[in-house]
C-alpha cells in the first residue's frame, strides 16, 4: 500500500509525523473502524468502534467522581463475561443527560448488537447472536448537552461496512485520531513480550488534554492483547499497573465524569494457562502492560491543554507511598508552580511551597530538591553549587525533572504534568464558542 | 489638611480613588507608620510599622503549611502577654532563608525594640522598656531569597521618627497600600459597634493576590480595635471568625508559607469586663468583627491575580458543613469552571464536574444548581425554564453568584473566588523578571 504518510496526516489536519509513533498493525480478534457522524460542525472521525468477532475478556477501571456519565452506568451494569465490541463517541460526553442519555446508549446498543449478529451470520462459520449486553461504550466532550443518539446511530452502518478482519497502522492512527477532542496529538503505544514460548502483542490508544487528575486516571484509554487472559486476571492486572501511571498524571487537577480505562483480551494466542496475575509467566507481560500504560499517560500529560513543557515529579524517601504521592500531586496541581515552568523560571520557593500545603509531616532540616542534575535545596538549605543561571538554562528545556527527597523513609511516587500557560485558559474559556 | 485625594492616589501609582473605601482614621492606642527601604528596584513604601505605644493584647492564626517562613516560627515563639508593634516587609517571605532569615529577624526585633524603648524615655510619662519579645513581624515575597535584614533594619529609623500620636485616613491607606505586592488595591475595611454602652473601632486592612488557599487563610490581614478585650478572647474571637471569612477564599488553591491574620485590642476604650467569647456583650462586636473580616477577606479574593470577575459559591443543604465546604472548594479551584467565568461561558457541565470530583455523597436525582437567580438543573434534570441565552448575559456581570443545592440535609458554606485568566500566567510566569 503505497501511502505518503506525511499526506495521510496532513489529511487529517494533524501536525504530527506518522514517524513520531510506533507502528501497530494487525492485532488477532480486533477490528477497528471510524466514521463521521457530523457531531462536530467540521467534518472528521468523531465515532470509533473495536469489535471483537469472537468476543473478548476485558476489564475496567472508571472515573470516581461522584457524579458518572451515562455510558459509565451503562458499562457498570454489564454483567456479560465476554464483550463483542466498545463504541466511542466524542463531542459529546453524555453526562448529566438524564434518562434520555441511558435511553440513547440502549438504542445504540440493540442497533449496534443486532447488526453486528447480521454480520456474524454472513461471515462467521458459526455465527453467535450479539447481545445489546455485550456492547461498551466511551464517551468524551462536552457535558450536559443532549447525547446525539440518532446522529450515532446513523453511523453504525458505515462502521460496521467498514470492518476489516486484517488491521494496520493507518486504521489505529484513525482510531487514535477519532476519540481526540482538544488533544493535539494522537496517543498510541505499543509492547510485544512472551507469554512462556507464546510471542503476543499489547496495543494501546489514549486521549487525555484536559480534567485530567488520577481517581481513577484520567481521560479516555484503550488497550488491547492477542493473549489469552481471564477477565479477573485482566482486573488484577489493570488495578496493579493504573496506580504508577495514568493515576500518577494531572493536568489541571480537575476529574472527569466519564474517566475510562479498559483493557481487553482477544485470546487469540494459545499461551498457557495462567494461575493468578502473579503467576511468572505474566512477569514479562506485566511489565510490558505497565510500559504501554505510562507510554500512553505520558502522552496524555505532554498534551495536557496548553502544555508547552512536559514535567516529571519524583519525590523519594518518604515515610509512605501515599505521602510521596500528596507532595507529588501537591506540586502537579499548584498554579504557581506551573505558571513558573511555564515562564522557564526557576522560582524553587513555590516548589516549597506546594511541598508545604501538602498536610506531610516532614523534617524542614532534611530536605533536598533538585531541578534536573542541578542541586538546589540540600539538608532543608540552599546548595553550594546553586547556580541559578544555570537552573534559569535547565528550564528552557522541553522536559522538566523536579526530585524532592524528604529524607525519611524509602517510600517514592512518580507523577507527570504539563506547564501551565496563556493557551490553557484560550482553550477553556473558549472551549464551546 | 487639603490633599487632593485623586493626586494622593496617582502619587501612589494607583488606579482606585479614595471615595472607593471606607474612611478609617484615630484608633486610639495605634500609631501606623510606613516608608521605602528599598526593598524593590522601584521606590514605594514597602515597609510598615504598627506600633502600640501600650501595648495590645493581641491573637494571630498562621498557615497550616509544613514548611512556615521564619517570621511566622519567630512569631509562634512571642510568650509576651501584650505585643508593642508589628513590622510588616513585603518582596522577601523570609522562608526557606534559614537561620540567617531568623537571625535577621532577631536584629530587627532587637534595633526596633531598643529605638521605641529610647522613644518611650522621650515621649512617655512613665516609660516602659520594650522588649524584642514584644515584636511580631508579618513578611511576604518571593520564597528563598537572602532576607534583607540590613535594608530594613536601616528603614526603623525613619519608620519611628514618622510615628504620631493621631492617625488618619491616609495613614491608613498608606498602610494598606505598603503591604501589597502583586495587588493592584489595597483592601480596608472598618466598623464601629457598642461593647455594653461603648462605642468602639475595628479598622482592618490586608494584602492577598496569589497562594490564596485557606488553612488557615490566606494572606495578611491585621485588625485593629480600641476596645479593652483579652488576649484569650482576641483568640476566641478570631477563631470563631476566620472560617466563613479568611478560611473561605481561594484564588488558586495555594496555600503560602507565610499567612497570618492578627487581631490587635489596645483598651483604650474602658468597656466592661468581659468574661468570654460567648459574653453577651459582645455579640454587637462579634458581628463586626465578622463584617471586617468579611469585606476583608472578598476584596481579596476580588483582587486575586488577574481577576477580571468574582465568584460567590453557595453550596446548601448538605448533611455536613464539611461536604458543602469540600464543594465550593472543589468549585472555587477548578481551573475548567474558573476559565469558563473568564470567558462568560455559563459551562454548567463544569460545575458538575467540580462537584462530583469533591468527593461528597450526593444524590444526583436531587440535585440543583443556580447561575444568579437563573435555574438551571432541579431534581437532576435540565431545569424546563433554563435558557442558555440568559445564562450567557448573566456571565457577563463582573460578580457571579452559583449555588449548588444537594438537597440532603442543612448545612451549608458559602466561598468566594475568581476567575482564572490569561492575566493570573503573566504575572506568575513573569513574577520575577
């Protein structure tokens, strides 16, 4: 297939390289395809939809806000081992939609399942009926306006005519592309690993940009296995690797409605069976499964609304993991610490300060900071060395290192944030104009 | 004396005039003093001295932060019944400047408490060795710069020789004006109430703009009466007083390490003898208090970096006074809602956002929001009456009033915020340049 590549981005009106990613291709049991279903008021891919032709394990983790998007009820409540496929919308978050919103998901799902059953009987050997039961559904964008339900049903039959049994790049990219709204660039990452002598693949899309702070995570995340894993195992797993990364992430502190991060399992690949997620054989796909998800947050954070500097907060030596975290997150979130990034200023007293309002006891006399390499704070004073000159040319950089070491304990967490800036509050106070 | 208030008020490089404040003028007991100790590379009053030629009887709550500048650790450690001034510095928090910082603070208290005793000899009939035990010292600035120890201490002389006996309005406003740092208006508020058949003064004045987060609160802010009220009910007073005032604002959920508000009794005026807080007697001077620390503290948040708007959040009928605290904070700290007032947006799926992220049990199907006298969710649902058009005129007022309305139980807590603009990221990406 003779694409240009860089055309095929320019027409989606992307500004980023086909090489700035890593190739996903064919991924047994999953097809993916993307259609317009005019939400926006400009033409583009706002409705993606993954269908698993022989159904597939999954597991979830949801937002914990208190007040959840209807196609997060509506996920809560499946109660089927298998799901067949997972339909995402943008534009529109079908949150505080009441029961027309419920209602909308219910249509979506019995067309969506009932098509899907007319397909499996064309094409399957031995087809299974669908059940409206067996359909997931994302939802991202705007809150409280109401869900374009016959607009997305509309666009089920092109997704549907559009199902392709061989996946490649280009249908990821779109995918990727298709759940996006203010985001600026595709998510996407990609591990391989062994399960024993079994090669499978573990293939994720993300989107993220703004309301992104942990409890859950953070935004929209999608990520998919040839492997064969039960669904309880699949839960164990996503719980142990969501914590260190698209929990440790924050954008602006503010938590979505429809927060969703799942994780699914064709069974594609006939590796042996597995005990718990602790067995040994998983060790290799654990790992591999934690890189793909802090590839993507990452990701997610590094697009944050208005970022134009991706910053990485590690606070080490704590009494307990859970107030490394407070002082990370502490840090993440301040205002004055990211408007300070932003202007590429050094200004390490606000870093104090956000170490401060955090609620951890500490000991003032043992503390260190260092900005990248450069040293600023050691045993609770101002280093030797400092140079703020030199710390002044460390934030031109694109990437920012913070580490604050307390001294204490061996506890540490990792977050990951972006600068805030003048286009953050452009993007937001202009978001529905 | 006729000084032209309009020309007193550009001479400060101010944009307000004075007929925008109340008129404070003789406090009996308080002598206010203010000049330039070059502290910034522009010459402005920067330096402010309170002296109490008495004594006062005197109560502060400080941050909550864990890491407190030396001003406050100094401040903390006064055992003196009665204090004999206050020395207020702005440009320099004085934290993180180690026990150089402290020790500067040692030199000031010792210099000021030496010249006001030499002062007592000249002007007092009987005069009273003050002690540098009876100094408190308010600081605010950047975080971790040198303390400028022998600036200041070469401005007491001046400070003192500037000292009188009767006060007026444009002490006072000369005061408030020399606190402030990235504030574009100086906050004053007075009231006058009877203790018992009494007539006394509270005078109040404050700095805010940035690390506007309770906790205790915020800022600076010092009050001032002429009545004859303890120590021990000062504290009681100001305690019982602080939290639906100071401890309500939040410009941008950060919190200093430097906040202090201070409430100062000289007794000079002879009311009765009170026995507690609860005293009946008081109740007239209670709610003064409280108007003071009120109008005090929503001038700041007003006046919070780069406000364009302020924002009253009334969250009601909540099982706890905590839960309705946790929403307005979670409102009043939401940089989505906050961009959104920016921008005039009456984004209503935002404020949903903040209130389901607060963390607070809630029944959806009872809840209402207003935006001003416009309703727009009730029982859950879209109000019938809502009209975005309406709601969008409402968002171009300069104060915006939401209440959220859980329908649960019977508390309740109203903050007070403002928006986020583009303005807040240049003054604090470029704070220091």
């Amino acid at each position: 297939m003779a694409i240009n590549l860089d055309n095929f981005f320019k027409s989606m009106g992307e500004n980023s390289k086909m090489s700035d990613f890593q190739d996903l291709n064919h991924i047994d049991g999953v097809s993916v395809s993307t259609t317009c279903a005019d939400l926006y008021s400009k033409k583009r891919d706002d409705v993606v939809l993954f269908y698993f032709r022989d159904g597939a394990n999954y597991a979830s983790v949801y937002t914990q806000s208190k007040l959840i998007s209807e196609n997060i009820k509506w996920n809560l409540k499946i109660n089927s081992k298998k799901v067949s496929a997972l339909l995402i919308n943008t534009r529109n978050a079908n949150a505080f939609t009441g029961t027309d919103g419920y209602k909308g998901l219910k249509v979506l799902a019995e067309t969506l399942s009932y098509e899907l059953s007319q397909k499996q009987k064309n094409d399957e050997e031995k087809p299974k009926k669908i059940e409206a039961n067996e359909i997931l559904f994302a939802c991202t964008g705007t809150i409280g306006e109401n869900f374009p339900t016959e607009k997305i049903q509309k666009s089920i039959y092109d997704l549907i005519k559009k199902i392709k049994y061989t996946q490649n790049k280009y249908i990821w990219m779109k995918a990727a592309m298709g759940i996006l709204t203010t985001d600026l660039k595709p998510k996407i990452a990609m591990e391989e690993c062994y399960i024993g002598n079994k090669l499978v693949k573990i293939y994720g899309i993300a989107k993220g940009s703004g309301m992104i702070y942990p409890n859950m995570a953070t935004t929209l995340g999608f990520v998919f296995t040839d492997a064969t894993i039960p669904s309880a195992i699949l839960k164990q797993l996503l719980n142990n690797n969501i914590e260190k990364t698209f929990n440790a992430i924050s954008c602006d502190g503010d938590t979505s409605t429809n927060d969703m991060v799942s994780l699914f399992a064709t069974n594609k690949v006939s590796n042996k069976k597995l005990k718990n997620s602790k067995d040994k054989k998983l060790n290799e796909f654990n790992s591999a499964l934690f890189k793909v998800l802090l590839n993507l947050s990452k990701r997610v954070a590094a697009d944050g609304e208005g970022a134009s500097k991706f910053v990485t907060i590690k606070v080490k030596n704590c009494k307990t993991e859970e107030d490394a975290k407070k002082i990370c997150f502490s840090i993440a979130n301040s205002p004055l610490v990211k408007t300070a990034i932003a202007g590429e200023d050094p200004n390490w007293g606000r870093i104090i300060m956000a170490i401060g309002k955090a609620k951890v006891n500490l000991n003032p006399r043992k503390l260190a900071i260092q900005i990248g390499k450069i040293k600023v704070i050691e045993n609770g004073k101002i280093s030797l060395t400092y140079n703020e000159q030199e710390a002044a040319n460390y934030m031109k950089e694109k990437s920012i290192d913070l580490f604050v070491n307390l001294n204490l304990g061996k506890k540490e967490f990792t977050s990951y944030t972006m600068d805030l800036t003048k286009k953050y509050i452009e993007i937001n106070a202009d978001y529905r104009t």
